[in-house]
C-alpha cells in the first residue's frame, strides 16, 4: 500500500512538472549566454545535413565560418506520426511546444506564445524575412495562430493586428486583398525593395517581394539578394532594447520535394551567405546571437564528397523524412548536444531575450 501510494506521489509529481513547464517558461540552466541583447533565427526549410554538406561539395567550399560555433543534432519529429511537417515544426521551433501536423502556434485548443511576442512584451523589436509567402508555415509559426496552416485569410488577419515590425516575404496579392487590415494597423505595405528601404524604421512595413530566389540558382537573373534583405532589415531593427529577427531560406524544401538538386543546393549556399554576414556582424557586435536551423529533412537525401555524382539521384523520397537536423548557434550554448528535440530553440531563444 505504502508502495502504491508512492508511485502515485510520484506520477502527481511528474504530471505536475509538466504542467509548471508548459504554462510558464522559465530560463534553461543548461543554456549559457552572454549578455544578448539581439537574436537571429536562421531556417533552412526542409534542409538536412547532406544538403549542407553536398552543397560544399557542389560549389567546393570547405568548413564554413558560421560552423566553428556550437553544433548539435536535434529530432524533428510532431505529435503526429510519421516525418513532420513544415507547421508543427516551426511551432516547435517558434513556441517550444510540440503540436500536431498542420498547427501553427496552436495546439487544437488555443493560440501559444511565440518568441516574437515575448520579445514584443520586452519592447524589442522583431522582424521576419522569407523567400516564400508570408503566410507559408515558417514564417506564419512566428506572426500567427490557427489550428489549421490551410486557413490563409486567419493567418493574415492574426499578422495584420501582430506586434511584429517589419515582414518581408515573396509576392501574394492575397496581402493587397487585405492591404486595409495592415493600414489600420500601423502598416505600411510595399512591392519593391525601393519603398522598403525608404520607409522609416519608426514606421512597421510589410513587403511582398518578387524574385527573391537565391542568386546562386542558374536560371534566376535580377534576384533580390537575401543578403541585402537581411542587411536591411539588422539596421532598421537595432534599437536600444534589442531585437528578434527570423529568416527562412524557403526552397531547399520546394526543390527538393521535386528532387530538383542544383537550385535547392543554390539555395543553401544563399544561407551560408547569410550565416556568414550574421557570424561576421556578431563578431563586431557581441551582443548579437545566432542560430541556424532547419524545420526537417526534405527528400532523404544521400551525400557524395565527390562533385560530379551531384545529381537528383541523390534524392531516395519526393516528401519528408525523420532525420535529425542539425543546430549551430553562436552566443547562445547548451551544455550538451545529446537527445535534443527541435523545441530547444526556443528554450535556447527564450533564455537568450530574458537572461540578465
Ligand atoms: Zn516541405
């Protein structure tokens, strides 16, 4: 009896560890940081790590700088069975809660607090940069809540009254369909990387962008350079209560859900570009913490350090897989990099905003 009593003890205790963790966030002891006053979050959608390492087979780039920092693997998997998708996965990352496929910064019964929000609740000011459409999972994990990722017009209404700053995402006329949604919220919306840089940074913009594949795809001329994009948007959010900026590199998964290797290759190395700007801005401002990320793996891809077997037959699936990610942070470390799941991220960016 005395036995039975304990184990209940114990199972009460446990359920109500639970409860304590994912109702109210508190920092991670095994997270070090040092005095971050901005983050950047870096997503390479449906990137594993055979496409970062075939892409410097490809393009004969050895080890590059943004890697010399902490590396781990962590699991991607949903609540759901099977490979995850591109919406439970940025909840994860987005919310450090783990949802069924299909959510975005929902679990079925209610909106959970995304990284952007907390940052907002400190005064910083955040921002979001992708190359697909705004209301595309990633970048809907960061700005949005509905239960289902179909639900477009909920996820640009829950964007129009966000307190993000600055959004900046691929062409959709579905955002001038609502243009009046943003006005009457402080909004200003444009379509060219001209209005966008001069709009004051007093002001919180909406761009939908056209061409904003990576430069590196043969085949795309005249794109807007993510570098740029990224550049931008780290002046128009410095501010003396710091930031939180996300950006997605969207079409390493779009590619290679068709097996398309060379131009979802192109599109890693753009996000090395972009980790190495970001390494180098933190370099001279060491207030400034990065971590690179992906959501999954997209098409089981196998890896060849020889340059002429690049080819789509490297690909062994057209959808998802459960493979490990892999997760490099700079400012921000974690004192292991065993049996991590993707929520870490979160932990790992909630810690960063709120550590004295
Ligand atoms: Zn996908």
């Amino acid at each position: 009896m005395k036995i039975y009593f304990k184990r209940i003890l114990i199972v009460f205790l446990l359920v109500a560890n639970t409860i304590m963790f994912t109702s109210c966030k508190n920092n991670n002891p095994n997270i070090t940081t040092n005095n971050i006053q901005n983050l950047i979050i870096l997503i390479g959608d449906g990137m594993g790590e055979n496409h970062i390492d075939n892409a410097k087979t490809y393009f004969e780039l050895d080890t590059q700088p943004f890697e010399s920092n902490y590396i781990a693997n962590i699991n991607t998997s949903s609540l759901s069975l099977g490979a995850t998708d591109s919406a439970a996965a940025a909840t994860a990352l987005a919310t450090g809660v783990s949802v069924k496929n299909g959510r975005i910064g929902h679990d079925g019964d209610s909106a959970i607090k995304n990284i952007m929000e907390y940052a907002s609740d400190k005064n910083m000011l955040t921002g979001i940069i992708t190359n697909d459409n705004l209301f595309g999972a990633t970048p809907a994990a960061f700005s949005a809540h509905t239960k289902d990722r179909g639900n477009t017009l909920e996820i640009i209404q829950d964007q129009s009254t966000s307190s993000l700053d600055l959004m900046i995402g691929k062409y959709s006329g579905e955002y001038y369909t609502n243009e009046s949604l943003f006005t009457s919220n402080g909004f200003t919306m444009c379509d060219n990387t001209q209005d966008l840089y001069a709009t004051p940074n007093t002001q919180k913009v909406i761009a939908n962008l056209n061409n904003i594949y990576s430069i590196y795809n043969p085949g795309k001329t005249n794109q807007t350079n993510l570098v740029d994009l990224v550049d931008y948007a780290i002046n128009y959010l410095d501010n003396e209560n710091g930031f939180v900026l996300m950006v997605e590199c969207a079409y390493i998964d779009k590619f290679s859900h068709s097996n398309d290797i060379i131009p979802a290759l192109a599109e890693v190395r753009t996000l090395f570009d972009i980790a190495n700007y970001t390494n180098e801005y933190i370099n001279n401002n060491p207030d400034t913490a990065l971590i690179v990320t992906s959501d999954h793996e997209t098409g089981g891809l196998k890896y060849t350090n020889n340059k002429s077997k690049i080819n789509n037959n490297l690909y062994t699936k057209g959808g998802h897989s459960s493979k490990d990610v892999r997760l490099y942070s700079k400012g921000i470390t974690l004192d292991s990099t065993e049996n991590l799941r993707n929520t870490v991220v979160f932990d790992m960016s909630y810690t960063a905003i709120t550590k004295p």
